[in-house]
C-alpha cells in the first residue's frame, strides 16, 4: 500500500527532536512528528534496520483492543506498507498432547517478518519514516542527548528469552503453539509457516541456561505433531524486557518501546505497545500534553492486567492452560476470550498488588549467570562486550581531564 498524503516541509519554528533507537516505537514516534512537520533525527547505534532479528516471524496481536491494529496505526499516520498476513486460525497442544483447534472471526494476529528484508516489519517503517524527510543516521552510537529527544534503545536485560531457527520448507502454511515446560519453562512454544518460510522457537521465562535442550525438544515436538520439516536453517533469538515504570521518562526525556518496559508480561506481545507508546510520545511533544499522563490512559491498565496473568500462569501452570485451551479458547471465538482475558477485570483487581509485588524486581533467572552460559542473552552480553572493546580501539584513549 503506497501512502498518497502530501509530505510537510519541516517547520523551523519548531525543535529538531532526537530519537535514539530505531525500533518500532522509534520510527512510530519519527514518523507522527515528521507529519506534524517537526524535523527528526533517529540515531541507530547498528549498521542497518532491524539488527536484532534475522527474518523470523513474529505476532503483531490484534486481541488485547476491539480496535483492529492495522486501522489503528492508520489513524496514526502509520500505513501498513509492510508485508502482514491476518491469522484467525490455529493449533493448541497442552503438555499431553492433546490437540485444541483455536478460531476467530476476526484476526488474533498479524503475522510479520522482522530484519532489514524488504517487507519486514522494521525496513518498511524506516522507507515510510525517510520518506517523510526523517534522518536516518546508522553506526551512530549516542552517548549524551541534548535537546528534546526520545529514548527508544529496545530491552534493557532478559525477562524472556526466544530460541529457535528460520528456515525453508514445503509444509503448508500454518500456525501451532505448545503450552509445555518441558518445551519452554512458563512459557510456549510455537511454530510459523508462511509461504514457505518458517520460524520455530522455545519462548522461556526461566532456565535460559539450558536453551539447546528446549529448543531441540520443540523440533522434535512440532516434527512429531505438525509434520515440521526445515531446509537451509539458521538460528535466531530473542528477548524481552517488562516491567511497570514511573513515569517513563529519563533525564527529562520521553521513553518509549522497551526501554520503558512496555511489554506484554504475559505472552511478550509487545510490538503493538511499542507502536502505541511511540504515536503517545509524539502526541506528548506536538500537543504538548503529559507523557505519563497519556501512556498510564493508554497503556498502564493492560501493563497492570499483563503482571497479573503472569502471576496466574505460574500459579496455575499446565493443567490450569489445558483447562483454558479446552474451555476458553477451543470452540469459542478466540479473539473475544482473549480480549475478556486482556481487559479489565476482576481478578485483575485483585491479584495485581499480590503480582505487583511478587514482580516489582527484574525477573532474573537465576540459571543464568553468566557462567557456562550461551543462552541467547549471554550471546547479546558477550557481543555488547566486544563491540565495545573494538569502539575504544578504534576511537584510541579518552585525553586526560586538564
């Protein structure tokens, strides 16, 4: 879809805006500004769009609102120019095996590819943002924000980590998920198929430390249960940061996306967050309204719910997800139990303070300690820790202070 509106001239009169981070909810951010007629500069400390992920697909959720994702970022100023595919269907398995057909009327999700490819997810919204005369400056590590700026820097450390691989294949297109801790320790695990692609993951709240081993278990898994077959695999990995913040705003700058935490605590669904969060802070600097009055509107109660049925899930664990698979999602139009489940409601009144507090330090995990360790945030530690050895060599040493 081509966006046919006029492009603005940036207005002098108003501040350059700085934004650091170019995710989602950087270039959210960018592009509402830049239709505003602001003048933006995103600073992206990588070489290239979408440097965290490898071409695997990923969920934009369509459930947690009764407003449609896409004819939201419209409203937005955002246009959907990159490749989606609307998922209303799917498998369940519960940790027996047993299989639960999952169906809605309307989307669940929007399956989309993440990476710098042409149609991912974060390379289309970098052509719409420099199309709107965004400056898009890569390699560009900053390390002091002057001005008004946005922070938009992505997960600060591992809640959740996703293991798996991106591959080819000839299965037909599909979409599984798998409620087992033998798969993925308080989490799922699942499987993508479009149009010959595919991602298959281990996403885990806890036991980082043994990630090949989950991971090599869901293979088998899906291979048993959908058929999986891979060609040409590489292998991919994630993670997630959530956490409730104050204000979200640092050194008197707006914070977006995950650097504030906003992420879904549940399921790591946070894309639409990012989004959101990003389109709020541009609302906050051109009607110079409060962030923190507008991101706790607009995201804080599904932030609180998020906590909530985190705290749930681990209590009830896997006979409690049968029980949901069996009698809230299968046979029922999964997009409005999902909604229900995500909404506001009582038990979300109830065992939030318990949850609030059970959660109101990091969810480390303790497996990982750094020690022996090549989960997949060790591996980003590790790479984090080399970049900047090379940085200091390549910039020589800092001069003494006179």
């Amino acid at each position: 879809m081509t966006d046919e509106r006029t492009i603005p001239q940036s207005d002098r009169s108003k501040p350059t805006v700085s934004i650091v981070g170019a995710g989602p909810s950087g270039f959210a951010c960018a592009i509402a500004l830049a239709r505003a007629g602001y003048s933006v500069i995103v600073h992206e400390q990588r070489t290239h769009v979408g440097g965290r992920f490898h071409g695997d697909f990923q969920g934009l959720e369509n459930w947690s609102s009764e407003d449609d994702i896409l004819q939201e970022l419209r409203r937005s100023g955002i246009e959907p120019t990159f490749d989606y595919h609307a998922v209303s269907a799917g498998i369940g398995f519960d940790a027996w095996g047993k299989r639960y057909d999952i169906r809605s009327k309307s989307p669940l999700y929007y399956l989309v590819q993440r990476g710098s490819d042409h149609g991912a997810l974060d390379q289309s919204l970098l052509t719409q943002a420099q199309a709107l005369g965004v400056d898009v400056r890569f390699s560009d590590r900053v390390k002091q924000v002057d001005g008004l700026a946005v922070l938009a820097g992505g997960p600060r450390t591992a809640d959740a980590i996703a293991a798996g691989y991106v591959f080819d294949t000839d299965m037909a297109d599909g979409d599984w998920v798998c409620f087992d801790n033998e798969l993925a320790p308080l989490g799922y695990s699942y499987l993508l198929v479009h149009r010959g692609r595919g991602t298959v993951a281990s996403c885990m709240f806890t036991g980082f430390k043994r990630e090949a081993e989950y991971v090599t278990r869901t293979i088998a898994t899906f291979r048993d249960r959908a058929g999986l077959t891979m060609r040409n695999e590489k292998r991919f990995g994630g993670y997630a940061n959530f956490r409730l913040p104050r204000t979200a705003v640092q050194g008197g700058h707006l914070v977006v996306g995950e650097q504030a935490g906003f992420q879904d605590a549940l399921a790591g669904f946070g894309m639409r967050y990012a989004l959101r969060s990003g389109i709020l802070a541009a609302r906050s600097i051109i009607e110079n309204v409060d962030y923190t009055m507008l991101w706790r509107q607009e995201l804080l109660p599904f932030l609180k719910t998020g906590v909530a049925n985190r705290f749930l899930f681990n209590c009830v664990g896997e006979r409690g997800w049968r029980w949901i698979l069996k009698n809230r999602l299968e046979g029922t139009d999964s997009r409005e139990s999902l909604q229900r489940l995500y909404g506001k409601s009582s038990w979300t009144r109830i065992f939030f303070p318990i949850a609030y507090w059970r959660y109101r330090a990091p969810l480390k995990d303790n497996s990982c300690d750094h020690q022996h360790c090549s989960c997949v945030w060790c591996r980003c530690c590790a790479e984090e820790a080399a970049a900047e050895v090379h940085r200091r060599r390549k910039d020589g040493p800092k001069p003494m202070a006179a």
